[in-house]
C-alpha cells in the first residue's frame, strides 16, 4: 500500500527585486512594435506559419505590446507601411529559399524609419524554423538589453500518455510547434535531461520485470540501462554538471531518496523516514528540497546531502505534491479544493526561503509538474483544463503566462 500511494504521488507529481512579489506591467505602457513580411520564396501556408510563431515569440519575451496584423511591405522599402507609421518599433524580414533549399532570414527592426537592429539567419531544413523564431525572439531581447532568455533555444522533452499503459517519449520546441518522437512503444515515463548540452535523457521504463532507469544518448541512439529497483525508479533531478542524480527508489517497500553517482555508479540512501519521501530536487550541491509525508499529508522539505535534519519549506496548503527548486525560491503544486464529486483544483504558488512572502502562480485546472528554466527566469509546467492538456510557461518578472496545447494524448511529465 505504501508503494501505491507514493506512486500516486509521484504520479501526481508528474501532472535585485523579490521574484515572489508580483511585477505588472501595463500592455499601455510597452512599447508597440509591429511586423511585416518581405519574403520572396515559400508558399503563403509557409509564410504564415512563420509570421505567427515571430509574433508568438515576440509576446513571450514580454517587451513589446505586438500587433498581430499580417502585412507585407518591400524589404528595400525606404519606409514602413501606412498602418505602421505611428508603431515605436517595426520589424522586417524577408523568407528566401536558396539553391540547396535552406531557408534564409533577412531580418531588421526599424524606428522612425532609421534600421536600429539587423541580422541574418539561416538553417537547412525550413521544417525546424521555429527554432529560428525563437532564436530571433532570444537575440531582439538581448538587443532590448534585457536578461537572457535562453531557455527559449532550449529543446523540452515530455512524456505523452497515448492509451492504456502506452505511451510516447517526445522531444519539441517549448511551443510544440516541432515535436520528435524519440521513444515509442511500450510505457516509458518521467524523461529527465542528462546535460545541459541535452544530447542524452534518462527515462523510466516500465516494461521491464522491475522499473527501470533507463539512458538514451541521441547522437548514437545507443540505450543503456543505468538502475533497477522493485516498487519505484524514478530519476527526479540532474546536478548542474551532470554527475550526480536524484533518485527514488524503494527496493524494500519503503520509498526514499537516493544519490546516484554517474562516474562511480554508487548509490547513498539520502532519507530514511518511515514513511514516503520522493521527488528530490537540487537546490545546491550539499542540499536537496523533496516531498515527504511526514506530517501526515504531502508537504515540502529540505536537508542537506550529508546531514540528517530536515526542514519544512511550506507551511502553506494540505496537499503539496511537487516541487522545483532554483537558488533560494521554490515553486510548488498545491490543491486549493476538495471536491468529492468534481475536478479539483491543483495551482502552483512561488516561495523565497529568504522571505515569508507565497505568491499564486496560477488560477485555474490541475497545474503540475513545475520546472524552472535554466536561468531561472521562467516556469514551465503541465496544465490539464476541461480535457485539453497543455504545456505553460510563466514568466516571473513579467506576471505573465503563456499556454501551448497538445494536439493529442495527456503530457504525463516533462523536462527542459
């Protein structure tokens, strides 16, 4: 029973100011900035597909009130279009296809008529060009003199339940514009990155006698197996260099939460509760955060890898069942009802363990399975709303949230 239940949890788990202190900016207040097409080649599906997946990325970089028109001007033009005059800002680019079929990017951003910005890309297969966009997006907020945004190059990996016991390992853009299957047949959960260079995964499989830990390395498609453990294994976090995971195992009934060393393959036992402890995060490489019923109800805890006390992080909620962690702020899921009879409602709220200060994150639906970015500028996350699955991203400082739906199936858990 004791399995079953902490399975359950880490299923559900699956599903120089203060960050914690909402920052709002007024659409009014951003500065507008339009855009306009001068391409010469690909057909008009093509080119609208790329004009909406700039104006998506150009709204998630939050820096500019965008206006979604679709006009087209001449990329030589000495001046913006009519519509464009009294915009602050205008960006132009030009879609060419050359002799080798790859797909080349004229791009400059005008302000009163006067080139501020330029720059051309370029990339061989046109089918992956929103990796563009989001390349484009991520240089512009460099341009503006804002934080990075690097997370926006970042490929994302999720599982995605299809059937019964099946499921699907997919890699994609953090819009799900692009989406590779990597892993199919079979039910394979909870991939997890294995660098930051994202040339290989770590993944449960389920198939096996036992749950297992599996490693994928993409450039080789080589598959290896790393872990086994009766009851549960799950790798939950990746150390920042790559050589340590978080692991929970429960190899005599009781789940707890291990350190794996990747070089040595030794295995230290981190929690020894009598109860459940799983979903181990990295806060630093000397303390973990992790979920643990030790109060009689899923809440959030710390401890340090080489220490035997334990923390409470949250003293907010009945039901905390997730967690992320970067530098001195956590984001957890928490349920926020209890309804018997009707879907309840599972938000994420943001805390700073340098300040008493919780602050919402979401409103409405089963939101799950947060993730900072790499930066720790932005959150994604699971949402499941009205039988829609779909992935979110939060970004901190600008109050904002963004939501990307799955055309089919549940997204079970994810990574970036």
């Amino acid at each position: 029973m004791k399995i079953l239940i902490s399975f359950l949890i880490a299923v559900a788990i699956s599903y120089a100011s203060d960050a914690t202190i909402e920052v709002i900016k007024k659409v009014d207040s951003l500065p507008t900035l339009a855009v306009e097409d001068s391409s010469v080649s690909f057909n008009n599906k093509f080119k609208m597909k790329f004009f909406k997946s700039l104006v998506a990325d150009l709204n998630v970089i939050s820096l500019f009130n965008v206006d979604r028109s679709y006009r087209t001007v001449d990329y030589d033009a000495s001046e913006v279009s009519y519509e464009n005059k009294e915009m602050n800002y205008v960006l132009r680019y030009k879609l060419k296809k050359d002799d080798n079929g790859a797909l080349n990017i004229e791009l400059k951003i005008l302000s009163k008529d006067d080139i501020v910005f330029s720059k051309n890309y370029k990339v061989n297969n046109p089918k992956i060009y929103m990796f563009v966009s989001h390349t484009i997006a991520y240089d512009i907020n460099k341009f503006m003199g804002e934080e990075p945004v690097e997370w926006m190059k970042r490929k994302v990996i999720f599982s995605r339940i299809i059937a019964p016991k099946k499921s699907e390992l997919v890699i994609a853009d953090y819009t799900l514009t692009y989406q590779h299957v990597i892993v199919k047949g079979g039910f394979n959960i909870f991939p997890k990155w294995a660098n930051k260079a994202q040339d290989s995964f770590y993944y449960t499989s389920l198939d096996e006698k036992i749950p297992t830990l599996k490693h994928v390395n993409i450039k080789t498609a080589r598959s290896k197996i790393i872990k086994s453990s009766d009851g549960m294994m799950i790798c939950s976090d990746v150390s920042s260099d790559g050589k340590k995971l978080l692991l929970t195992m429960a190899p005599k009934g009781q789940p707890d939460i291990y350190l794996y060393d990747v070089n040595s393959r030794k295995t230290k036992k981190l929690t020894k509760y009598g109860g459940i402890d799983v979903s181990g995060q990295f806060v630093n490489k000397e303390k973990i955060v992790f979920v643990s019923d030790r109060l009689g109800y899923p809440n959030i805890f710390s401890k340090g890898v080489n220490s035997h006390s334990v923390e409470q992080m949250v003293y907010y909620g009945k039901s905390n069942v997730a967690c992320s962690a970067f530098g001195e702020y956590i984001v957890y899921k928490s349920r926020e009802s209890s309804n018997v009879f009707s879907t309840n409602t599972f938000n994420l709220h943001l805390i700073s363990t340098e300040t008493d200060f919780i602050r919402r994150l979401t409103a409405v639906g089963v939101n799950e399975f947060p993730r900072f970015s790499i930066d720790g500028d932005a959150i994604i996350f699971i949402k499941n709303y009205k039988a829609q699955s779909s992935i979110g991203i939060i970004r901190l400082n600008h109050n904002k949230n963004y939501l990307f739906p799955l055309k089919y199936g549940k997204v079970q858990s994810i990574d970036w």
